[in-house]
C-alpha cells in the first residue's frame, strides 16, 4: 500500500519569499506522484506530475517539484511566492498512474502568503 | 472542452435520508473516480467506475454506492445518512488505460447532514 505525509499543515511566507512545500511517500513500487492544489470553495486543480520521465518536473503557476528516489520525496518549490498562490496544495501518490487503485492523498498544507 | 461537472454543488439533508450526487466527466474520459474531504479525514478515494462497472473501492461503508451509465456520467448514493457524511463529494475523470491517467476534478458537492 501506498502513503503519503505532508510535513507541516500551514506553511506562512512573505510574498516574494521562496515557497518550499514538503512530500514524503511510501510506495513499494515505483509510483505516479502529483500536486494539486485546492482554492476555497474548488475543487482540486493539478499542478504537476512525475511521470519517470525526469526528477525535476515543472508545473504551472511557477511551481515545480523534485523527484528524489533516495530520500522518497516530492517537495513543491516556487522561487517567490504571489497573494495568489494562497491555498490548500495536496500531494498524492498512485501505483496505477492514477487509475483504477485512485489517488492516496496527503493531509494537504494550507499556503499562507504574508503581504 | 468543458471540465468536469457535478450537481447539486449543495445540498443539505437529514439524518436517515438518502442522497444522490451526480458527475458528468470531460468528453472522452472513461473512467470516474469519487473522493470523500473532510477536515478530519482529509481526501479519500470511495470507488472508481470504468465502463460502467466499479473496479476499485475505499474503505467505507456498504451505504456508500454508485453505478456508472453508458455515457460514462457517474451518480453516487448514500443512504441512511449519518452526521458523519457530512462532506464535500469530489469527482474526478480520467482517460482511461494503462500508464499516468491524471485526474480531472470537479467543483465538489458540499453535503450537509443535519
């Protein structure tokens, strides 16, 4: 079974800030792992995706990730941080690219941007 | 193409009650998958539909159903609603197969159970 653990349940930055959001999984083979992230009221938007292809995997809004197979991570970066990008984000695994097993979802990090 | 829909966006029903939720997912998307959010339990996957048969189930009880039309729409139902399903009902679509299938989500049903 998989799982994954999100490190820190609200991450505060100043706007402009680097914004680091941390990943952890548990997979016993390799995985498809995901950001998305949730506005108020929303619902869940992709942000990105590992796919193999490469470790580190670049999304919209600025946003990218790395894929790191010694340490199971998948932290979400961002180089400065924008009002806008206040929200919920969600990393989530799955073995079977998403299919029929669906998603395993962290318990998702609240984005705080401090003006 | 038009994203993934879900009807009532609310809903507020009754202990005992039954409810069903509707999702229509993103032309061509085969397969629909149905998540439970709450602030206790954060996302969690209920069951996935392709071709209209379940091919996979959470961990949740037996009152928790859904079925799967030829058009690939989904509906979910609850029955016997407890507090506790109170909730937002999210659905997802995917293209359907083997390799990365992201999913799609919807706006989410908020249900409240009073």
């Amino acid at each position: 079974a998989q799982s994954v653990t999100q490190l820190g349940s609200h991450v505060s930055v100043s706007e402009g800030a680097l914004v680091l959001l941390r990943c952890n999984y548990s997979s016993s083979v390799p995985p498809y792992l995901f950001w998305y992230v949730q506005y108020p009221n929303q619902g869940l938007q992709l942000l990105l995706k590992y796919t193999s292809a490469a470790t580190l995997v670049k999304g919209i809004n600025g946003f990218e990730a790395e894929f790191k197979k010694s340490e199971t991570s998948f932290h979400l970066t961002k180089p400065s941080a924008h009002m806008s990008d206040a929200a919920e984000y969600f990393c989530a695994v799955s073995v079977s690219g998403g299919g029929a097993d669906g998603l395993t979802f962290g318990k998702g990090t609240h984005l705080i941007i401090q003006p | 193409k038009a994203g993934v829909t879900q009807t009532p966006r609310y809903l507020i029903k009754t202990r005992g009650q039954q409810v069903t939720l509707s999702c229509s997912p993103i032309s061509g998307h085969r397969s629909v998958s149905w998540y439970q959010q709450t602030p206790g339990q954060g996302l969690q996957f209920l069951f996935e539909y392709f071709s209209e048969t379940q091919r996979n189930k959470g961990n949740f009880p037996g009152r928790f159903s859904g079925r799967q039309f030829s058009n690939s729409r989904s509906e979910m139902n609850v029955s016997t609603l407890e507090l506790g399903d109170s909730a937002l009902y999210l659905c997802a679509s995917s293209l359907a197969g083997q390799g990365l299938r992201e999913q799609y989500f919807g706006p989410g049903t908020r249900l409240t159970v009073t």
